[in-house]
C-alpha cells in the first residue's frame, strides 16, 4: 500500500506542478488598446427673432426709418462675421413698388457692445464678439433707411417691399 500511496502522491504533486505552472502561464499573458478621447464643440450658428419691418407714414422732409431687434449666438467660435444683402442675383439694397419702381435704403448693423457701422451691400462686417451661446434675449440690432429723395416722388407706386438677407458666418 505504501507504493499506491506514493504514486498516488506523486500524481498528486505532478497535477498541482503542471497546474501550478499553466495558471502562472496564463496569468502572465496580456493585451493592451488605446482610445483616444476628443472633446469638441460643434460649430453652431442661431439667427432668431428677425421680424418684418414695416415702417408706414415717414415725416415729410425726412427719412423713412425702422428698425429690429434680433439675436445671433452660437458656440464654437467667439466671434463672427455678418452680411446684408437684397435676396436675390443683385445685392444692392431695394424696394420694388406696385409698378416696378425702385427705390434704394441703407443698412446700419449694431451688435450690443459695439459701435454702429454701416452695411455695405454684399460686404461682410467682421470682428462680431459673440454675446450669447443660444437666443433667450435678443443682441443686435438692425437698421433701415429711405432717404427722403427715394419715396416721397414715388408714393404712388407705394406699397413698397423687398426681402433682406442676413447671413452670419464663424469667425
């Protein structure tokens, strides 16, 4: 029985020895990845709040004059570039009448801690701070005027409209 023992210990001992070494084996494997993790803002651009300008019954003598205020946020930039312009091939600043008459305006662009500033047709006016990243308040302004000389000799071809393209642009 002795040698039944001893073979049976010695399995015993050849069992955990080859265990010992396969488990130490297989701890010692290993395997690595990398991940890179970017944080970015999307660049986003809001025009909110442009409304209609409608400027009825202007003085004698004086310019037809209105206004609006309206917002412009966004995020991912800190300032921006603003263009005005008439909708359409030419960007000349006009109000066609009920007979076809034109008349010009002009444009003035105001954003709040700014100074006025005149907006050529079709030219961009730069270096805009950003004052907000979404529009619960409004922060520029805008300006139209007629001369007197445009509207008052033609009153008859009045109504007058034309449509005014904004387009704000990252910086």
């Amino acid at each position: 029985m002795k040698v039944v023992t001893n073979r049976f210990m010695a399995s015993i001992l050849a069992t955990g020895i080859t265990l010992g070494y396969t488990t130490s084996a297989l701890s010692q494997t290993t395997d690595s990845a990398t991940s890179l993790v970017t944080l970015q803002f999307d660049t986003i651009i809001t025009i909110d709040n442009v409304d209609p300008i409608t400027i009825s019954n202007p003085m004698p003598g004086n310019s037809a004059t209105g206004d609006d205020r309206f917002c412009v946020a966004g995020n991912g930039f800190s300032t921006y570039g603003i263009t005005f312009q008439n909708d359409g091939t030419d960007p000349t600043y006009r109000l066609i009448g009920t007979d076809g008459t034109s008349i010009s305006y002009s444009v003035v662009y105001q954003n709040d801690g700014g100074f006025p500033q005149q907006a050529n047709a079709g030219i961009t006016i730069a270096n805009n701070v950003l004052q907000a990243s979404s529009c619960p308040n409004d922060n520029a302004t805008f300006f139209i005027s007629i001369p007197a000389n445009e509207w008052e000799p033609n009153q008859a071809s009045a109504p007058f409209s034309g449509t005014l393209l904004i387009t704000v642009e990252s910086e």
